[in-house]
C-alpha cells in the first residue's frame, strides 16, 4: 500500500505516462521525410519504410552499443547510415534530425496531465524520469519540473538503478522518500522497487498486472494519482 506520508518529491516517466508516444513519433517521422524528399529522395523513400528502419536501428545499435540508450544519438546515427546507404550527402542528416527533434516535442498531453502535474507540482517537487529524448521545456510542461534526468545523461537507461540513484540525488532524497510514477511495469514499477523507492503503475489501458510483485498503487488517471495523495 502506498504511504504517502513518506513521499517528499516525486519522479515521472514522459511517453506513454504524460502523452502518448507512438502519434508523436510517427508524425516526427513524417516530417524528417518531407524535409529529405526535395533533397535526399532515396533516403526520404528508404526512411519511410518501418521495416528499413528497424534495421537501420539495429545497425547503429550494433555497430555502437555504448550509445543504444541516447535516443537522438541514434536517430541521427540512423539518419547518417539511411543517408550513406543511398549515396546521398551525410551533410543533410544534421538539419534533418532538427526537423525530426523538433516535431518530437510536438505532443499531445493526456487530457489530465496539465492540471495533474499542476496539482502535484504544489505540493512536491517534481522530476523528469525518461529513456526518451523529449524535453520537458520545449513541450511546454517544464514549469511544473524541479528537473529532469534521461538515460542519455547518466549513460544507462531504465530499468537500471543508476538512473533511479540519480533521480534521487537530484531530488536531494533518500531513495525511499521518492514516489515513482510510470506506465511500465519493467522500466518504470518494477525497477523502482528494486531501487528502492515507492512506485505507481499508471494503466491507462486497463491491463492486467502480470508479475509477482505489485505497484504501492495503480490508478487510470494522473486524475485518480492526486486524489490518493490528497492534493
């Protein structure tokens, strides 16, 4: 059961938790292959193919493991290697993933993530807990942040406890004074727990829980997260 009486700061997950994801991407990737079709239209036609991407993906992920957590690093790695395998300039793959990166920003909150962060933000200090590439400034929301710490900042992404040991640094608390809320159950629920810290599994979808150990709270709704805690 969740204590809240516990919990002096709070970190959150971004994609899937705050926004859905898979729309932003897709749209980000309809934009990168505008941007490259008047200047690099074999790369443009190449990158529009799902299938193409995941081998670029699985190339880059190969060929430099090291960085397989740094989203943009490896979305402009692939554009670089999509680029190359064409024949066209590696020069446009730059600007080509600011258009990518850019639109990646453009997402569309959950219709209770503004007035819950707004809620949360009262009462706790709160912090960004991503393995994506989206920033919480130029989505809009960064007002309601204390900070925020990515996979590509710590060198290791969820589920491993560096990031979770860094979250609670930044926060300036003890492991077990940090309320993590997140929609996975492996990156987010179960790696908190291992971490040491209480967790809330955000199940917009209305899945079954399907491991052993259980969420300190599970709720439908940013919504239902505030009145638990009472703010």
């Amino acid at each position: 059961m969740l204590d809240a009486s516990k919990i002096r700061a709070i970190s959150l997950d971004l994609d899937d938790t705050l926004w859905p994801v898979w729309p932003t991407i897709a749209r980000a990737e309809i934009h990168m292959q505008d941007f490259l079709r008047p200047h690099a239209p074999a790369t443009a036609a190449l990158m529009a193919d799902p299938q193409a991407r995941t081998q670029l993906r699985d190339a880059m992920v190969s060929a430099q493991p090291a960085s397989a957590h740094d989203m943009s690093a490896l979305r402009l790695g692939m554009i670089e290697l999509a680029l190359q395998r064409c024949g066209e300039s590696e020069a446009l793959a730059p600007e080509a993933f600011g258009v990518f990166y850019a639109a990646r920003q453009q997402v569309d909150l959950y219709a209770d993530s503004a007035g819950a962060l707004a809620r949360l933000a009262a009462r706790f200090p709160l912090l960004a807990l991503t393995n994506g590439n989206a920033d919480v400034h130029l989505v809009g929301i960064g007002h309601f942040f204390v900070g925020s710490v990515g996979a590509h900042t710590v060198g290791l992404p969820k589920p491993h406890k560096a990031i979770f040991d860094a979250a609670a640094s930044a926060l300036g608390c003890r492991h077990e004074e940090v309320l993590h809320v997140g929609d996975d159950a492996q990156l987010d629920v179960l790696a908190a727990l291992d971490a040491g810290m209480q967790s809330v599994w955000v199940n917009r979808s209305g899945l079954d829980w399907q491991h052993e150990r259980s969420p300190h709270l599970a709720v439908a709704s940013l919504d239902a997260l505030c009145v638990a805690l009472g703010v």
